[in-house]
C-alpha cells in the first residue's frame, strides 16, 4: 500500500523503487538511506535489499485503487531519475499518473539532468508537480536550470536540508519553495539569516513559500530534537501552496 506519511508538504508516499546512492553534499545524512536500513532490520517486505536500488514493479498500481483525491510525494525513498532505473520504467509510473488524474503527484530529485533529458522527447502529465533539491550553491543551484526547461505546469524547489547562504536565487518559472534544516544523528546547522534570504526572494518573484521545519538545529543555534526546534519561522508557520486546479 501507499503509505500516509508525517512529512508536512504532502499527504501519501509511493514508492515504485526504493534505495538509492549518494551524489552531492545533501545526500550525506540520507534519512530515506537509515530509514532502509531500520525497516531491513524490522523485516519489512520491500526492503529486502536495505538501501541499494529496487524496482517494485508489484507497488506500481497502488494509487489506482485509491478514488479519493490525494496527493502523493513520489519516490520518498529513492529518486525516479536514477540512472540505472529504466526509462521505460519512468514510463509505467507515468501511465499511473495519467489514470489517475484525481490524484496529484510530487516528483522530486537530484538528477536534473536525467529528468530534462527524458522530458524531452514526453510530455508531462498535468496532475504531476515536478521538483529538484537545493541544498547548496555547487551541486543544488545548477539543478535549478535544468527544471525551468522541463515543460511542466507546477515547478517547485526542495531546498532542505539548506546548508548555506543560497546568494541570489533565479526564481523564474518556478511556483513552489519549501525550505528546511537537516535532523537525523548528526545534522548540519541552518542559519536564520539564509531562510529569511530565500523567503524574501520568493515573495518578490510572486513565489508561494513553505517553511518545513528547523531540523537538528533550532532557530537560537542550540542543538536538540527536531520536534522541540519546530517550524515556527519569523513568529509564524508558512503553509503556502501553488494555486492550480488539475
């Protein structure tokens, strides 16, 4: 089954392949990777092979047997851009999200380039928003560049875990932003003063702005538990969504 999920931007996770492998300086403290190891660990049915890269052809129809409208974050645990995942198993989860136009699905990745490239010969799906993280200026800003050129009708920005000053951000074509600070075992410090950054750009540039969370690190620069650091940001909590209507 499609699983309902705490993480604050989405409703439901699916996830057609799992695991994955490491490529930029947000992907050191993976909490999808130590969550595949916990589940391995457990026993869990569809993580046999821990964190190393799966197709799970058998999960590809979950969302078909859900009538009520839903929105979906695609791939939690893995990232549908891989380079060893087939395209013409990028294809079968875009048939599913055709046949469900009720749904909304969220696609998120680092491999912007892969995507542009296999969006240049398809076309994507109007109940699809397509997403890239942003976790610093040298790996997470380039992606930024491939999304704005992928035909698509919702663009949106994971820039979480944030791990510096992102400067000046081209925030053209795209519609979402949502910011966070790194948690797990040993997460890496997110600075006020770099939100705030990105917050005023977005407004700006007519951008909607969703804050996540804090993560490891609190707003006064005091290590604790994510849950106690919490998503207050500049006295408020910022829940802004794209207006679209699929």
């Amino acid at each position: 089954m499609s699983t309902q999920t705490s993480i604050e931007w989405t409703e439901h996770t699916w996830n057609p392949t799992t695991g994955c492998t490491k490529i930029s300086s947000g992907c050191r403290n993976c909490y999808a990777e130590n969550m595949a190891n916990r589940l391995q660990s457990m026993g869990m049915a569809g993580y046999e092979n821990g964190f190393e890269l799966t197709l799970m052809p058998d999960r590809l129809g979950q969302p078909l047997k859900r009538r009520k409208p839903t929105v979906y974050f695609v791939n939690s645990m893995s990232d549908l851009f891989h380079s060893n995942i087939p395209d013409e198993f990028i294809d079968k989860v875009f048939a599913v999200i055709r046949q469900t136009p009720q749904h909304v699905y969220q696609i998120l990745t680092k491999r912007a380039d892969r995507l542009l490239e296999y969006f240049s010969s398809r076309e994507c799906p109007d109940n699809a928003w397509v997403g890239v993280t942003v976790e610093d200026k040298k790996f997470g800003l380039p992606r930024i560049d491939y999304l704005r050129q992928v035909d698509v009708r919702i663009r949106f920005l994971s820039i979480e875990p944030l791990l510096e000053d992102l400067g000046k951000i081209n925030l053209d074509g795209i519609h979402w932003v949502i910011v966070g600070g790194e948690s797990g075992f040993s997460p890496r410090p997110m600075k006020g003063e770099w939100v705030e950054n990105i917050q005023a750009q977005a407004d700006e540039a007519g951008v909607a702005f969703f804050f996540k969370q804090w993560g490891g690190w609190g707003a006064d620069g005091i290590k604790r538990n994510k849950k106690v650091n919490g998503r207050i940001f500049k006295g408020k909590t910022w829940d802004d969504y794209p207006v679209a209507t699929f």
